[in-house]
C-alpha cells in the first residue's frame, strides 16, 4: 500500500464511526494517481464536513503529499450505494413576526412612539473662518527684513 493511500485511510478511519466499512483505492494513469475511498452512508457527513471543508482539506493534504513524490493525487468520494438521503422539503412556515399584530414601539421611557415623534430641525454646522487676503502692492509694501 502506497504512503498517499495508507494516509487518506488513517485519517478517514480516526473520523467516522464506522471504520470496518472504510475501502480506499488506489489507481494510476496519465492523469496522475486517484484515489478512491468509499464509507458508510451514515458517515458521509463526516468525511465531506461543513460545506465540504473536511473534504477539501483532505484534499489539500493529498497534493502536498503528492508534490513531495512528483505526483499529481486526486481524491473521489463515492456515494453510497442507497445515492443522496434528500432531506423531505418543509413547508415553509410563517413566522411570529407574520402573524402577530403589529404593536407600536416604545420609547426608553416607555411613551408610545407616535406621541414622541417631533419633526427634527436641521443642526446648522459652524461656518468656516475667512482668512485675510494677502496685502497687495497697491495696499503698500510687504515688510522685508535685511
């Protein structure tokens, strides 16, 4: 047994709760080496991960390993011989905000909004200092110091 096989086999085996019904093998062609590992269906989930990131990093350790060898390695999940358990759709609920009667919002010291509710008037900002303008040789001349 290659080190890539016997690599995805150690790893996959410390993950599912069925490590007997594990097989992992191996193939070569142009393409480079794939390997194929098959589990049980109720493991899937464990080997694939949250949004396939277990897979992936799987994966990813494959490559690494195989650039160290010159190789090009290729991991194949394979489904379970039942296919996908498609969960049954749930119909959609409506939810409590739905249903419930709108109630109008309090404020901080519990006074129903609409009474509360001023019209906000503008905020004026500060307007901004004009600077003197440079005095010009018809005001007289500019200081020089010798």
């Amino acid at each position: 047994m290659e080190k890539d096989q016997e690599f995805v086999e150690y790893v996959v085996k410390a993950l599912v709760d069925n490590p007997e019904k594990v097989k992992v093998s191996r193939t070569v062609d142009e393409m480079g080496v794939l390997i194929n590992l098959a589990v049980d269906s109720s493991d899937m989930g464990k080997v694939i991960g949250k949004e396939g990131r277990t897979a992936k990093s799987i994966r990813t350790l494959l490559r690494v390993l195989g650039a160290k060898n010159n190789a090009r390695v290729n991991l194949k999940i394979e489904e379970p011989e039942g296919g996908r358990q498609d969960r049954p759709e749930r119909p959609l609920e409506s939810s409590s905000l739905d249903s419930a009667p709108a109630k109008p919002l309090e404020s901080a010291r519990g006074e129903p909004a609409e009474e509360q509710a001023e019209p906000v008037e503008p905020v004026e900002k500060p307007k901004a200092k004009k600077q003197a303008p440079a005095p010009t040789e018809e005001e007289g001349p500019v200081t020089e110091l010798v």
